[in-house]
C-alpha cells in the first residue's frame, strides 16, 4: 500500500515514496469502508464518544459552525436518509450502524453569530476528521459521500435556511472479508480496491507555487 506517482503534468524531482509506518495506526489503518456488519450496534455512549471528538475540533474564533443530524439503522432517522440518498449509495450505507448528514452554518440567525462565515466548511472538514480519528480509536471505519438529494434532506429534515446540509458519512464495524456477499460485485471490487495518493512533491511547495519543497529531497 504505497503512493502511487502520477503524472500531474508538472516537473517534479524523485523523491521516497511516504512509508505508510511513518503514520500514526490511527490514519495508517484508516479506511472507506463500504461493508459494514450488520449485526453491529452503535451504543449511545460509543456515539456520544465519536461526536465529542467533533466538539472538541478546531474552529475560527471558536465559532463551532457545524451541525449533524444522526440516525441509527433501525430507527426513523436512518430509514428517512437512505430514503435521500443516491441509489449507489443506497445499495451499501444502509448496512452501517450510523448514517450521519453533515451541515454548516451559512448565515448568522438571532442565536448564533458567525463572524468567521467564509471558514465554517473548512472547520465542519475538521470536525468530520476528527470522528474519523476517533471512531478509528475505537475499532470502527467512516465513509464519507456525497451522493445524496441535499434539496430533498434539507426538506425531509426541516434545516433552516442558514444552515446547509454538506456530506453524508456511514459509520460502523467493517464485516469481516468473507462477509459481502450480499453485496454486489461493483461494490466488493470498489472496497477492495488499493489505496494510492499523491507524492509529496505534488502538493508540497517552498519558494512558489509549483516547486516542490526542498526538505522532501533532503
């Protein structure tokens, strides 16, 4: 599982690939897991735990601009949101213990100021990061889509106007590997497809843009 060199079109110098082990487990054993065990249920103090990593996360002049609406399979929740998500989607992310719509604030409203508008998506994509640190920590895998009617979950929810609802994550225990056969074969080809990334050298500059940061050949 390493970094795969893609051809971006601009002269980058050879340089070590990254080794997955210089990663914290954390984000080495991270991934986008699209089987998930149905048998599994997500307790409320397991989800309270997730979701405080959220409240705890970084935002601009602490203006926290970051909402969630969370359903748990079996519940109305979570029968309403697959109901709104493409049908893709709606082929695997029912099998996750937790389907969770992501939203941040927009504008201000007469209880919640926000003074730091043009930040808040870049801090609700810190807080999504942070549950998926945090559920890693405690042996359960995100995914993070989009693939859904965000007019229809605006409505189906009743989101107010200041708010916009952003990304979908499916969260929950990964089935073991002889556990997708009730899944079609797109999906078990697409989960177990290899991770790859940029090098370094494509998206780390020093000097200006598009030089490659000279550290990454030291």
């Amino acid at each position: 599982m390493s970094d795969e060199t893609v051809d971006s079109g601009r002269h980058t110098p050879a340089v070590p690939a990254a080794q997955p082990e210089t990663l914290t487990p954390l984000l080495r054993d991270r991934e986008s897991v699209m089987v998930y065990d149905r048998s599994h249920v997500l307790g409320a103090e397991a989800l309270r735990a997730i979701l405080e990593a959220a409240r705890w996360s970084p935002s601009a002049g602490n203006s926290q601009p970051w909402g969630f609406i969370v359903g748990l399979r079996g519940d109305d929740t979570h029968a309403a949101m697959v109901e709104v998500l493409s049908s893709a989607n709606q082929v695997w992310a029912p099998s996750a213990s937790a389907i969770i719509l992501t939203l941040h604030q927009v504008a201000t409203d007469e209880d919640h100021e926000l003074a730091y508008s043009d930040y808040a998506m870049f801090d609700l994509g810190q807080a999504v990061a942070h549950i998926t640190v945090q559920a890693r920590s405690m042996g359960l895998q995100v995914r993070q889509f989009g693939g859904f009617d965000h007019r229809a979950a605006t409505e189906r929810f009743a989101v107010p106007p200041h708010w916009a609802v952003t990304t979908g994550i499916a969260l929950g225990l990964p089935a073991g590997p002889d556990s997708d056969g009730e899944m079609p074969e797109w999906v078990r080809a697409r989960a177990r497809l290899p991770r790859s990334r940029l090098p370094l050298a494509a998206f780390v500059h020093s000097g200006k843009f598009g030089h490659p940061a000279d550290f990454l050949t030291d």
